[in-house]
C-alpha cells in the first residue's frame, strides 16, 4: 500500500529489478523460475488494466488507500455478500 501514485509506481520498480535478477540467477542454476507479476494500480489506472487485472490477477499489486477500498467494495457488490432483506 502506497500513500501516493508516484510513490506506488517506485515501489513497483523497486520490486521488479530484484525480482528480475532473482529469476536470472535460477535460471542459470538451472531453477523452474516462475513469473511473477507486479502491478501498480492507483486511480490513474485504465479500464483496460484493470480489466486484464481481473483476468489474469498480478502476484504483487501496489496500490493507494482510494483504490484499495474501490477493489474491496467491488468485490463484495460483484459477488452480492451485502446484507439482503429477511
């Protein structure tokens, strides 16, 4: 979680290059090296990345606090666990 965009997406190169060279040095050893996704999603994201993020969710995500709730929120009317009338 990052307090800022410009914030979120340091961080999501910061993570990328180690992992980068993480996944080089297995190879070389001869390592099954999976790959892993990092993503930065901040209220700048387009619909299309978000999209392709619900398809195919990244193993990182970086986000703000704003886009963290929009996620959580969508999610729960997405799959219809609000309260329901008796």
């Amino acid at each position: 979680m990052s307090p800022l965009k410009a914030l979120a997406a340091d961080i999501r190169e910061n993570l990328e290059r180690p992992l980068a060279e993480i996944a080089q040095v297995g190879r070389e050893l001869g390592l099954a090296v999976p790959d892993l996704r990092v993503v930065a999603r901040t209220g700048d994201t387009s619909r299309g990345l978000r999209a392709a993020m619900l398809r195919q969710p990244p193993h990182l995500l970086i986000t703000t606090p704003e886009s963290l709730y929009l996620l959580v929120t969508a999610a729960r009317a997405a799959s219809g666990s609000g309260r329901s009338a008796r």
